[in-house]
C-alpha cells in the first residue's frame, strides 16, 4: 500500500531502524533519533542497490517519488542511477576545485613568500573585493575575455582605473598559473 503524508508524519520512533514501504522500490528510513531519509532499493547487473533521495520533510513524498521515477528510467536505459549520481558529485567537486577562486587563492599562496607581506596583502583584497564576487564560483575554463572585461569595466566605472589594470594584470597571472 502507497504511502501518504499523514502516515509519513505519524511515524513512531523506535529503539531500531524501520522502513516505510511506498512502492516500486522507494521506502523512508526511520531513525531511532526521528531523522527520515528517503531510499530507493533496485537491480543492477544482478545486485542490489541502495539510492539515497534526500530527507523528507526537505524532500516531499512527490518529489522522492519523482526521483524514483527518474532513476527508474535510468535502469530502463541501462544506466546505473547511482553511478549517475556519484558521477555528477564529482563533477561538481571538480567544478568546486577549479573555481577561479580556489586556483587564485592557490596562486596567491604560493607566490606570497616573493612578495612583500602588504603586497600580498593588497592583491588579495583586491581579488576578494573587485574579482571573486563576479567570477570567484565560476570555473576558471568558463571564464571567457567577455565576462572578464564585464568586471574590469565595473571596477573603471568606479574611477579605478589603475586598480582595474592591476586586477587584469592579477588574473592574467591566475591564468597563467
């Protein structure tokens, strides 16, 4: 029998973990310390496999459902949804890792032993307050000239325009680097 949201909220808590069976493989976990987390159970290359799908009350019983369905087209496809998902967490991490913030702050890190410490100081400042608002969580390989010129005009518009120079001149260097 399909689950439904006063059952979901009227769950018990037990001294054990328990499921709530829903159907075609989705279920909820109930923890013992009340926690409820949405799980799908499938096949794949005749193991079985466990899908996490979030945790309810942030992940509602439709769209846990609609998360099934998808991972259920995914097998379909014969495509694992949790190699998918692993997958796609990588990806995301390698985005994270390759911002242009990360490398900048990686660049300045190793270059600020040749600098004077106020130097360094002052192209960090200028990076943290002219540069990584605009470009900081892009990718560095997503960065084009076009949106590079956007945040150097913005930085001119104020009437900086020998720290803009200098913020394209830190950049460029980022990129080199």
């Amino acid at each position: 029998m399909a689950l439904n949201a006063l059952k979901i909220t009227k769950a018990k808590l037990k001294s054990k973990d328990y499921k709530l069976t829903d159907e075609k493989g989705l279920f909820l976990l109930v923890k013992p310390n009340g926690s409820k987390y949405w799980r799908f159970k499938y096949r794949f290359n005749d193991k079985e496999k466990l899908l996490a799908l979030g945790v309810y009350p942030d992940v509602s019983l439709a769209d846990a459902r609609d998360r099934r369905d998808s991972a259920r087209k995914q097998l379909a496809n014969g495509v694992d949804p949790g190699q998918v998902k692993a997958q796609s967490k990588e990806a995301a991490k390698m985005a994270a890792e390759n911002s242009f913030e990360a490398i900048a702050r990686e660049w300045h890190t190793k270059f600020l032993s040749k600098w004077t410490e106020s130097h360094g100081k002052r192209i960090l400042i200028r990076l943290e307050k002219d540069i990584f608002p605009w470009l900081g969580n892009t990718p560095i390989n997503e960065i084009t000239p076009p949106k590079l010129l956007a945040v150097l005009r913005r930085i001119e518009s104020r009437g900086a325009v020998e720290t803009a120079h200098r913020a394209h001149q830190n950049c460029s260097q980022v990129f080199r680097y």
